[in-house]
C-alpha cells in the first residue's frame, strides 16, 4: 500500500498553553538538538564510538510526552533514547560521560549510545535490540498492577517494530490482563533503511492496535503542542481505565539512521522539506507570533543550553575509564565446580 511521505503543513495558531509550560517544551526540544548536534561532532572526533542514532528532527515527541508523565511511571525507549532520557530527568553530564563510556556515565560507561539506564529516574533503557523494550514494557505494568501501584509504563518504539513477534505478543498480553501500558510508536517511515510502505502489508498502524482490542490514537508527532495534549490525555486514560492504549507520533528524523548509515534510500529533496516543516522552527514561530517569545529570549535560552552541553562535554572530558581489573564485575560466572564447555 503506498503512503504520502510529503511533509504536513506546518501547525499555526497560537499555543494553548501557560507560558512556563510553553517554554518548558522549547528548552526541551533546544536541549535535545544541542546535545545531539554535539555528540555527532564528537563522534567525528571519535571521542564517542560504536553505534550512535540520532533524535534529531523527532525532538517534538518527547519533549511533548515527558511532561505527561509522573516521577512514579516507567519509561522504556529504543535505542534511539538520548532525548528521551535527558527529558526525563538523567542528567546530560552523565548521558555525555556514558557516550564516552566513562565509569561516570549511567550505565557506569558500560552501555554507551545505545543503553542509557536509570533507575532513580525509572528509565529503564535504552534497548538495543528492535523491538525488546516491548515486554519489558508489559513486564513492568504487570508488576505495578500485581502490587497495586498506581504507576503507567510508557514505551517508546520505532514503526519498525511493529513487524517483530515481539510487539504483537506484548500487545495481545497487555489487551489480556488488562496493563497499564501506553505504548508510543514513533512512526518515522523509515524502519533503518526501508519505507513503511515496503515493510509493512498494512500501513495503518492504529488498525493493527485495535486489531488487539487497544484503545488506538494518532498525532502529528512535529508539533510538539499536539503531542503534548495526545500524551496527556492517553496517559489519563490508561490511569483511569487501567488498559493499554496506543499512540502513534507521525514525525521525521532529518539524520540517517546512525552514523553509519549512507542514506540512500531517501530523496534528498523529500528530507529538504520535512527540515522546512522542523518541530523547532515552526513552534518558536507560533510563540514569537503570540508574544511570548523574543528574538532576544530565543537567543538567551540557546545561549544557555549550549552552556549546559560545554559542561557535559568538560565533564565527560574528565571523567575516568573503568579499570582493567574491573571489566569482569558484575558478569555473571558458572558457580563453583562446574566448567564451561568449550566452543
């Protein structure tokens, strides 16, 4: 089935929000670009290294999202997760000093890019594997229903996984007993390096959903004021009703898939106007337009996130590797007496 890949008019109005609130999701799509813009620089430097995927140009799904959600709700996300994490309340020196893999970083150096992990924020990854925060996802709201604790788990996953066993088992568990999950699929169009249409027999995401019986939504995922409202009423639901919904966030990431990625599978001209329709721009336009927001203040606010990343890079700058005599802890090792068996 063919699907339209040209990008949608860009949202006008003004923005239906207090102005703290207004400027809170600014300076969280500014902090994530920032920092992204800067890891992709670090990375040609090879200060950062191994696999590294970008968030920019999605900026608007969570920084739209994360304010929905309370400090006592899960969040899982895909390997993709920097903004996700940082939005959530990991701080970036140590999402930067994980990116270097120092023992400072969250995942004491040890996941990088692709394994941000958190458990006092309730962060739970930064998954590497397509698909396989899923079940951790229901595993998580069955263990939150079985105690009684008033806690959604929020998902976050590519349309790409959308084709793995994995999400339709999770999604028929959820629908079963009843899970407070709310699934978030950041439908991109290009699952790595293939178009939706080519992947996918059925491009209507929300119709495989309620295929399960799952409560299913759709919103524009490059405004982040849409985003905002469709995640604040989704996470409501789930907690009222105690059942899974899914949301789908229509949004475009203006990068390859990683930095290994030559990018041939997109028109470059297709890109060019997905970039006019950017989250960023369109939004700092309606707030300039409504007079809640300067010239001046927009420069202010940029001035003072690309401080919060030269911190974050100084600080991973600084940090220390793991010793060699520690590279073995926490690996798990066959009790006393019985051997491993050759390969």
């Amino acid at each position: 089935m063919s699907i339209d890949h040209a990008a949608p008019p860009p949202p006008t109005g003004p923005v239906p929000l207090a102005p703290e609130l207004a400027l809170q999701l600014l300076a969280g799509m500014l902090r994530i670009r920032r920092m992204e813009e800067k890891c992709a620089e670090l990375y040609g430097q090879t200060k950062i290294r191994g696999f590294l995927h970008l968030y920019i140009g999605e900026e608007a799904v969570a920084a739209g999202a994360m304010p929905a959600f309370t400090p006592q709700d899960n969040i899982v996300a895909t390997y993709r997760e920097h903004g996700h994490a940082l939005l959530r309340g990991v701080g970036m020196e140590r999402i930067m000093a994980e990116m270097y893999g120092k023992r400072e970083g969250c995942s004491r150096g040890r996941g990088g890019s692709m394994h941000l992990f958190d458990a006092a924020t309730r962060f739970y990854g930064g998954n590497a594997i397509v698909g396989g925060g899923l079940p951790l996802a229901a595993g998580l709201a069955l263990a939150a229903k079985l105690q009684r604790e008033p806690r959604l788990t929020a998902c976050f996953f590519g349309e790409g996984a959308m084709a793995e066993g994995a999400f339709h088992e999770a999604m028929n568990l959820a629908a079963l007993w009843q899970l407070p999950v709310l699934f978030c699929c950041e439908n991109n169009l290009y699952a790595m390096g293939t178009a939706l249409e080519r992947s996918e027999s059925q491009t209507d995401l929300c119709s495989k959903a309620r295929a399960y019986g799952v409560e299913a939504r759709s919103v524009d995922g490059m405004d982040v004021v849409a985003v905002h409202d469709a995640a604040r009423l989704a996470a409501q639901w789930v907690r009222n009703a105690g059942q899974p919904l899914f949301l789908e966030l229509r949004t475009y990431r203006f990068r390859a898939h990683s930095m290994f990625d030559a990018e041939l599978y997109r028109d470059k001209a297709e890109v060019e106007a997905w970039k006019k329709r950017g989250p960023i721009h369109t939004y700092t336009a309606r707030l300039k337009a409504q007079g809640l927001l300067t010239e001046a203040q927009f420069l202010e606010l940029d001035r003072q996130v690309e401080g919060e990343v030269q911190r974050a890079v100084d600080f991973a700058e600084a940090g220390a590797w793991e010793p060699v005599e520690d590279l073995l802890k926490d690996v798990t090792r066959p009790p006393a007496g019985i051997v491993e068996a050759a390969p």
